[in-house]
C-alpha cells in the first residue's frame, strides 16, 4: 500500500501493493489507469507511467518506475510524466529507481515486461469504451533486433529499408512474411518468429498464413517469389557499407552538481569517490552512453524536480543520441552499474534513512494483511533425493584413494577431495560430481582435483552436473548429501606434508590424543556438521554464543553450549559427539559457567562474539548471457528471465549469489566443461552486481537437457520445452507451425561428443537457413564420427514423433541418431517409405491433400507425417506439386522440404 498524501494523485491509490505491473496513461493532462487487458499496448501519441513491483522471498518490496515517451507526445505531457513519476516514488517512500524510455530506444529491463515485444501503435490513447483509439490495420515492415527481448521499429515498405545483418517482419492481410538476412543470429531469428506469432495472434486472430525468407535463397519457392513481388520483383540487396565510426574504449565520465537554479557544476571527472555525494544535493554522472541523476536522501521534492529537467536540457544542450538512457537513482539504491564508476564503493552500507522508510512501507503492508515476508532460516529443503549412494576420493598429486564408507564422511582442510553422488531421478539414476578443495590444501592438489574430476565426468554416463567448492562456501545441497560431515585440520596429501615441512609449519593435522574444538552447526539431523576451528590463540573467532562446541583435551572432553543457541542446536550437538566418538563421556558447560580448566585448554579466556548471528537478505537471483567473441569476454543480464531465456546456442549465467550456476546449450561453442568452468571463474573474477563475490563461490556446471532439480527450482519448468530437437529457430518454427511433437526424440548424442564447429561465431550461432534448413546439421541427424559439414547432411527433415521418456534409461543425449519409421502391417494399407521418399508407395493409402495438411480440421491418423506428401493420390500430387513423384523425390532434399513447407505439408 502506498504512502498517499494529500498532495499525491488519486490515481495512484493501492500502488506498489501487489507483485507485477501497473501502467498510467496521461490523457488530457489526466493520470489515467490503463486496464490489464491493455498492458503491452502503447500509443505514439501519449506519455506513460509504468510501475513494476517484485516482492523477493526475502527482504522489503523493489519497485522500478518507468515513463514512457511516444514519438508523438506533446511536451507537457512528458514533463507531466516525470514530475507523476516523481510523485510516485514519493509515494512510496522514496525508494524507487527511476528510468526515461524512449519509443524505439526503450531500455532491455522495460521490454524484459512485455515479452515478446511491444509494437507502438499510431494515434492516441482514450480511456472512453469503444474508442477505436485511431488504430487500423495497414500493411507494415518492421525491424527485430535482439536476442532475449526484442526491439521493433517500423520501416518504409521499400526494398531499401532490407539489408543483410537484421530480421524484418512483413505484415500484410492474409500473410506473414519473415525475412531472415545473411548475418543475423539464430537468435535473432528465433526472436523475430516470437513476434510473428505475436503478430498472428493480436492481429490476425490466430487465422492467417507465414512464410519465411532467406536473404539469397529465391530459387523455385512460392513464398519467397510473393514476398520480392510485394517489393516489385527480386534485385539483390546491396552489401552494406563498412563503417569506419571510432568509438571510445573507455569514455570519459564526469561528475556534476545540480543547483537548486538548475545549472550544472562539474565536481569530478574520471577518479570518483562515493565522499563527492552528499545527501542534501543532486548531482548529474555523465557516461557517455548512459547519464545518471543521484538524488540525496536529504534533497526535496523540487530540488528533485529540478535535477531531472535539468538532466533533459543537458542532454539538449550536449546534443546527445537519442539513444543517450537517463536513469535516476535515490541515494542507498545506486544500480551496479553506476557503482561500479566509483573507486571502492563500500560492500555493506550503513543502515541509513532509506532502510528506514522501505521498513515503514513493509510495516504497512504487514497491517493492511499484504504477505511481506522477513527472513527465514537458512534453505535446506531437499531438491533431489539424498539418500542416494556415495563415493569420496582423496586426491594426492595425480593420484586418486577411494575413501572406505566409514571414513568418507571425514574431510581434511588440507587435502582435495572428488565427491560422486548418484541419486534416482525420473527413470533413471542421476550424477553429481563436486571438487571439494580444503582451505588449507596445496594448489597442486587443486589443480589435480579439478582435472581429475574432468576426467571422471568425461568418462561416465550421461552427462552429470559438476561443481567446485571450497571449504567454508560449502552450498547446502553439498552439506545434504553427506548428511554428516566432519572437517578435521591438517591434511593426509603428500603435497600438503611437503608444504608445511618447506615452510617451518607444525602439523596440526587431527589426532584423537590433541587438543581440538568442533563448532557444531546445521539445521537437522540430515544436515550437521562438525567443524574443527583453531582452539589456541585465536579463541575470539573461535567461540560464538549462537552455537554449541565440543572442546577435546587430552584428558577432558566437554560440551560447551552458547547462550544463544536453540534446543535444536543441543540435540545436534548430541548427535555430532557419538559420530565423533561413541565412547565419550563430556561435561557440559553453558556460557558463563566455564570452569578453568576448559579456559586453561584454550589458552585462556579472551572476548568472542555475543550477539546473535544475523543473515542479511538473499536477493533474487539474476541470469546473464555470456559472449567470448573475438576474445573479448561481455556479460549482458536478462531481466525477468523464464526458461525460455535459456537458449541453446548460449553459454548462460545464473547469479544466486551465494551460488553460480554455469549452464551450457546444445549448440554453444563450449567444448568441455572444464571450459566452462573456467568462464564460471572470470564472471566471478568480474563481479558484474557490485555484489563482493568472492572467486571461492561455489560453481556448478549444467547442460541442457540434463538440468537438476536444485537448478530448475528458479523457474517455472516445463520438461517438454528442456528436451526439444534442433536449433533456437528450428524449435520455435515447428511450434509456429503447429508441430511440436516432431521436435522430441528418443535418442541424441552425447554433448560431449558433439561438435561445437557447428557455431564459428563465438556464442552467436549464425548461418541458419530460415526455411529451417540448417547449415549446421542438427544433433538427430548426426551419429557420431559423422561429418558434420557435408552437404548429405545440411538436410532438416523433421525426426520421426516418438515422444522421448525424460530421464530414460540411456541418456538422452547419447547415442545416434532417431531410429527409424517402424513398418506398418498390410492392414494399414502402408508399405515401407525409403529415406530418399521412394519404395513401396504402391500399397499406400491415398488420402485428400486437405487431412494431410499440418494443421487439418480432419487429420489422418497412423502415417508417416514425415513423408505426408507420398499419402496423396497422383492426381491429386501433380496438381499440387507440378510435377510427378517420381521428379520430386529426384530434387534435392532441402527443396523437397521447401516444397512441402509451402505447401503445409512439413
């Protein structure tokens, strides 16, 4: 619920209260609300305010306040627009991020609201009822750029406007038409069908035909000959002219004052200090690119006002693009981003008057009955089946100790360890593989282990998911399958004996007859551990009232139980000494009870910690897409990701912040997942957030089609959209036409084993035909050892509709390829079809062109609908076709494929 004075617009009443989307019209100088059933629809003439609300798991509500600038807004509705936005982020306690959007130039974190796309439309918005608001059909050419979210510009219907790096979209009445250029993505063009199809539906009623066009290809093809006859024929586009226009690897940034006249007063340039803002002024970064207003928590409303028109004229003045972003930002919400241009922004920032009104805010909430929820303990919810088989090696330089059941559950610090966890999943057994590397272990150990485990993954079925962890960043999921885990000092490897025996180093490795103190910790009896921490001289980080220890002497054994601690942490403590050693019989202490021989044991009494161990708030997590084209190594984040964001042709990142999670696409250019593991380290290394990611966060490496359930838990899964054949287009395409069911197969070869020539152009897979026809031969089409560049397999015929069981028995990408057709009986009335569409079509029934067609009101049922076209009559084929089978199944097997798409028939 928003905090509405007498000064804030009726309009925003109850704003911010719930999750999702709220948009406000300005319409004759009014704020307007604009209903559900309209969000998405935006007209050039008018200014918006657009209100986006995410209630995390943990932590007080996020708003982003976007407003909306048509092409064809008059002035003081845009100025009006921003003072609203203004009054909205007052409203809700001035704890909002602001940002300008442009028509055509909006930014990713806008168009991430409206998936697939938003197209303007002409005329202006009326809130009356049955207001046509100025909008027709009309014939229209638009630009789809983008690979996550899509930006669409309408162009001049002319054959000028097409060129060979974009993907158009050709509305008219009764056709769809996509042109694919020559170098545009996969992506690109798998985006660009999601608008088609957005397109189909908004606009046509779901009822109207598509084609698709390949910039080059216009031989013997019905569509491809309609769509260069809207243009006035076919002529070849000119090839673009390369540009010679430097920009600047890293601009300039400049720091500016905002006076409460409006004029600017530059205060630093390029070395910048969080110092330079105080939080009674505003003050203007410029970027080059991007500018940003930061507005002092201490600033007033007018001063704020102010700073924003002055940031407009600046950008005037400047004589900016007007693809120059403007974002304005409160003090204490600085995006990464804009920290990320000072020197040492401070990690954790001091509680401050921000944090105050965000808990107001929540405090409302909580009384109006809105579900704002505090911090909960910490996750150890089972996301897969922990009571599955487990397998512990020691790594000693090259050399792998498989651990006995009896000791695999006891870690040393100083060694390395490989884990295997192989659990049951759907029909099958799943594999886990972790490098666990000891706080103190050598780097040739580690090196080893991560090696070793590569090997070990490479080696084994299916394709498991890896992981590598240090001691002490443990994830809970690592802690879950042990159940109990005992981390001893010292180490057993002999590259850690020769370390500290070069170095002067005691071997403090454990020994039952030594001194050792174990902080005991978990959340049940499926969950603890027992971690032994340093007894002497360091007692001050050793005790800690929220947990309970175990103090062994050579003599004495006692419990010591920290006054903050739970009933639940006493009876883990029970649990971890007779793990430790049945034999035991300790004296209990509480805290501040001690007796002092168990202060003498730990080199007498010192200070510790007192206070309760607070868990700051888990952020949502945040996915990023990875290029390493050319080299070069560019993270760029996807806003309100969905699992259709992991595309296939992409190295993906997702940010849990305590956790990483590296996933891989079929058709990616990552060869190994050593690789990608390395690509793990450098997006840490990076620390895109400004989050303080430590290099030691734990990192898991995922492939496509074998995701695990404590992955999949971040979206909302659908297993059918995870195990679909082909390319990002292929997919998308067969879905276009209403074939989904060909895509799943029932065997695909192994990722490892699969080539990743397939995709030359760092992650951005090119070269793609639009028709479908893959210049790069799909995984169902390739056994392995096959040549995946000869011209017998650039060939995209749709694999046969066995439904493949997700996790069968065999793993779902290994093998070849689809087996195939199975021979009907004579009773069917069909004979065996040969691969090249020949054979025994004698026997077969002959059905009207109409029950054969993809999308039929009366289909045929039990037939090859990889060969629909041998089922018609002959009379019927030559009419259709203008030519005899015989001719056909003599073309070429794209142009037979052609052919039948055009014809609906594939």
């Amino acid at each position: 619920m928003s905090l509405l004075s007498k000064d804030t617009d009726s309009a925003f009443e109850g704003a911010g209260s719930k999750a999702g989307l709220e948009i406000w019209c300005i319409e004759s100088l009014w704020l307007v609300r604009v209903p559900k059933s309209s969000h998405g629809k935006f007209y050039t003439g008018n200014a918006y305010i657009i209100l986006n609300t995410v209630l995390p798991k943990t932590g007080p509500p996020q708003h982003d306040i976007h407003y909306w600038l048509g092409n064809d807004s008059n002035k003081v509705d845009s100025a009006l627009a921003s003072d609203k936005a203004l009054e909205l982020d007052a409203a809700l306690g001035s704890c909002t991020v602001q940002y300008r959007e442009l028509q055509g130039l909006e930014t990713e974190r806008f168009l991430s609201y409206f998936k697939p796309c938003i197209i303007p439309i002409e005329g202006a918005y009326s809130s009356q009822e049955g207001h046509l608001n100025g909008e027709t059909y009309k014939v229209s050419l638009l630009t789809c750029k983008g690979d996550h979210v899509v930006h669409i510009k309408e162009v001049p219907f002319s054959r000028s406007s097409l060129n060979h790096n974009d993907v158009f979209v050709l509305d008219t009445a009764s056709k769809i038409f996509l042109f694919s250029g020559c170098n545009s993505s996969i992506q690109e063009r798998a985006k660009a069908l999601e608008v088609v199809q957005y397109i189909k539906e908004n606009k046509h009623g779901g009822k109207c035909e598509v084609a698709t066009v390949e910039d080059g290809k216009f031989v013997g093809d019905s569509d491809v000959g309609e769509f260069w006859s809207l243009f006035g024929g076919f002529a070849p586009i000119p090839r673009d002219s390369p540009s010679f226009q430097k920009q600047s690897d890293t601009p300039s940034v400049k720091l500016f004052w905002i006076t409460t006249q409006g004029k600017l007063s530059q205060t630093g340039t390029d070395s910048l200090d969080k110092k330079m803002l105080e939080t009674d002024k505003c003050y203007l970064l410029d970027c080059g690119g991007e500018v940003f207003v930061w507005m002092g928590r201490q600033s007033t409303i007018s001063e704020r006002k102010i700073s924003i028109s002055a940031s407009e004229d600046f950008l005037r003045n400047q004589d900016r693009s007007t693809g120059t972003q403007l974002t304005f930002l409160t003090e204490g919400l600085e995006s990464a981003i804009f920290r990320s241009y000072f020197d040492n922004w401070p990690q954790k920032v001091e509680p401050k008057l921000y944090e105050e009104g965000r808990g107001k805010v929540a405090a409302i909430f909580k009384q109006q009955g809105y579900d704002v929820k505090e911090i909960p303990e910490e996750d150890s919810e089972h996301f897969i089946n922990c009571r599955g088989s487990l397998k512990v090696w020691r790594v000693d330089g090259d050399e792998l100790s498989l651990l006995p059941a009896l000791e695999q559950t006891k870690l040393f610090s100083g060694d390395c360890y490989i884990v295997q966890f192989t659990y049951p999943g759907n029909d099958r057994d799943e594999n886990l593989f972790y490098a666990w590397l000891g706080r103190r272990s050598v780097m040739e150990d580690r090196k080893a282990a991560i090696s070793l485990m590569n090997a070990m993954v490479d080696s084994s079925k299916g394709d498991p998911v890896l992981a590598q962890v240090v001691e002490d960043k443990e994830p809970v999921q690592f802690f879950l399958i042990f159940q109990a885990l005992i981390i001893l000092k010292g180490g057993m490897s002999k590259g850690y004996k020769k370390f500290i025996a070069e170095k002067g180093i005691a071997d403090e490795t454990y020994e039952e007859n030594k001194i050792a103190l174990f902080r005991v910790q978990g959340t049940s009896p499926n969950n603890m551990q027992a971690i032994q921490v340093d007894p002497l001289l360091q007692v001050s980080s050793s005790l800690n009232s929220s947990y309970c220890y175990i103090l062994q002497t050579e003599t004495f054994i006692f419990t010591w139980i920290g006054n903050l601690s739970s009933t639940r942490d006493h009876d883990l403590l029970d649990r971890m000494l007779e793990l430790i050693n049945p034999t035991w019989q300790p004296t209990s202490v509480r805290e501040g009870s001690e007796p002092d021989i168990f202060w003498n044991a730990l080199g007498g009494k010192a200070e510790y910690p007192r206070e309760k161990e607070m868990k700051g708030y888990v952020e949502d997590p945040h996915l990023f897409a990875l290029n390493t084209n050319e080299g070069d190594f560019k993270v760029k984040e996807i806003y309100n990701f969905s699992q259709d964001d992991l595309t296939t042709e992409d190295v993906l990142v997702l940010d849990c912040h305590r956790e990483i999670y590296v996933w891989i696409g079929y058709h990616s250019n990552i060869r190994s997942k050593q690789q990608a593991l390395i690509l793990g380290l450098k997006f840490l290394e990076m620390d895109i957030l400004v989050e303080g990611l430590s290099l030691e966060t734990p990192l898991f490496i995922v492939t496509e089609g074998h995701e695990p359930p404590f992955f999949t838990r971040f979206f909302e899964w659908d297993s059918s959209k995870a195990n679909m054949h082909g390319n990002s287009f292929e997919r998308k395409l067969a879905i276009l036409k209403g074939k989904p069911q060909n895509l799943e197969v029932s065997v695909r070869s192994s990722w490892k084993a699969h080539s990743r020539e397939t995709t030359p152009d760092g992650l951005r897979s090119k070269s793609v035909s639009s028709n479908g026809q893959g210049r790069s031969a799909s995984p169902a089409t390739n056994v392995l050892g096959s040549n995946l560049m000869s011209p017998s397999n650039q060939q995209f015929s749709g694999p046969t509709p066995i439904v493949r069981k997700l996790f069968s028995g065999s793993s779902p990408l290994s093998g070849a390829a689809s087996p195939a057709v199975e021979p009907r009986s004579p009773s069917q009335g069909v004979g065996l079809i040969q691969a090249d569409g020949s054979g025994d079509c004698m026997n077969l029934l002959s059905y009207p062109y109409e029950r054969l067609k993809v999308i039929s009101s009366d289909p045929v049922a039990g037939i090859d609908v990889t060969k629909r076209e041998a089922y018609l009559s002959d009379e019927e084929f030559l009419e259709k076709f203008g030519m005899t089978k015989r001719a056909f199944y003599g073309l070429p097997k794209w142009r037979q494929n052609k052919l039948k798409m055009s014809l609906d028939l594939f």
